[in-house]
C-alpha cells in the first residue's frame, strides 16, 4: 500500500499547493506566497518539483507591466493527487479496523 504514496506529495507545502490547486481552477504566486505563509524562495523551489514531474502547469502573462505567473494543476496532477489521496483514506480505514 505505501508503494502507492506519491513522493512528490511528501513535503507539507507541495501537498498545499496541490490542495489549493484541486480546488481553484488557477491561483497567482503572490496569492499562493500569503495563503501558504512561505518565502519566494521557498514556494518557488516547490513549484519548481511539482512542475518538474508535470503535476503542475504555469502560465505567465502581463498585468499591465508587471508579468504575473499563475499555475494550475495538470491533469497527470490531478490524477496523481486523488490517487494519494485515496491512499491516504485507506490507510485509515485500515487503521480504524
């Protein structure tokens, strides 16, 4: 069962970002940054693994003159996640038996 545990889900804040992303069709740096209370330094590394192994998708445009990146998750992410996910529920249905 834990063969099904998804690495790139091991860190506290990959799992949010990808929470936030199951749940918002799209959310901007800036946004995520103050939701998850992390450093740019530290959101961007994240992102960055999460982009690397396809869960995640960026998209970078201009507001005004200033170059906003948002992201959203990726299909292969979405499935990726759900799949942790239930997982996850089983390990505790298991452990509640």
């Amino acid at each position: 069962m834990l063969e099904h545990f998804d690495k790139a889900f091991e860190n506290r804040v990959r799992l949010q970002i990808m929470a936030v992303l199951m749940a918002n069709e799209r959310y901007d740096f800036n946004a995520l940054k103050e939701l998850l209370g992390v450093t740019d330094g530290n959101l961007a590394s994240h992102l960055k693994a999460l982009e690397k192994v396809a869960y995640i998708e960026v998209n970078k445009a201009f507001v005004g003159r200033k170059t906003n990146t948002s992201y959203c998750a990726s299909e292969k992410g979405k499935k990726a996640f759900a799949k942790h996910l239930e997982t996850l529920e089983n390990l505790i249905k298991q452990q509640k038996q």
